[in-house]
C-alpha cells in the first residue's frame, strides 16, 4: 500500500516537463542572441552610433552563453545526485577493486 501511495505523490508529467526544459535550450539560445540584436539595432537607430548594435550583439551572446551555462549547472547537479546513489558508485568500486588486486600465483 506504501508503494501505491509513492506512485500517486510522483507527479506523471514531470518527466515530460524536464524533456521539454532540454529541448528548450536551443531555441532559447536563438531567441538570446535574437533580442540581442534587436536591441542593438535599436540603440543605434536611436542614438545613431553603429557601434552600439555591436553591444547589443555581445548582450545577446552573452545571455545565450549563460543560459548554457544555467543548463549544465542543473544537469551537473543531477548527476552529482545519482553518483551519490551506490547503484551508480561506479568510482567507489573501481577504487575497491584497485585494493583487491590478485597478482597470481607466483612461479619462481
């Protein structure tokens, strides 16, 4: 009964929701360096100054860049959370193993 209990609290579209939050980074990066643009063009058509349509270009590509890093950030930490499981401590046995080393039998 515990079990069926844990199965109705998981919500079932979660799953859906964090495929869509990863398939959405490349869109926003588009969209970032878009608004980027947009945004120099219209400081230079306001102030007449071409080189700030240049800032607004590295605003964008900024903002592309950090939504990147926002995304491996979260990915990171995720996969910190599974390597603290131990059906996933691969490193932990590989280092247990490094310890059990069985050299043979020794033929003189």
């Amino acid at each position: 009964m515990a079990e069926n209990q844990e199965e109705q609290k998981t919500p079932k579209i979660k799953p859906i929701i964090e495929a869509a939050d990863s398939l959405s980074l490349g869109i926003s990066m588009v969209v970032a360096v878009a608004m980027g643009v947009g945004i120099g063009y219209l400081l230079r058509k306001w102030t007449g100054m071409g080189w700030l349509f240049w800032v607004g270009v590295a605003i964008g590509i900024a903002a592309a860049i950090l939504n990147v890093y926002k995304a491996y950030s979260k990915q990171y930490k995720e996969f910190e959370e599974l390597a603290k499981q131990p059906r996933y401590a691969i490193k932990k046995q590989l280092e247990d193993e490094e310890d059990d080393e069985d050299y043979g039998e020794k033929k003189y």
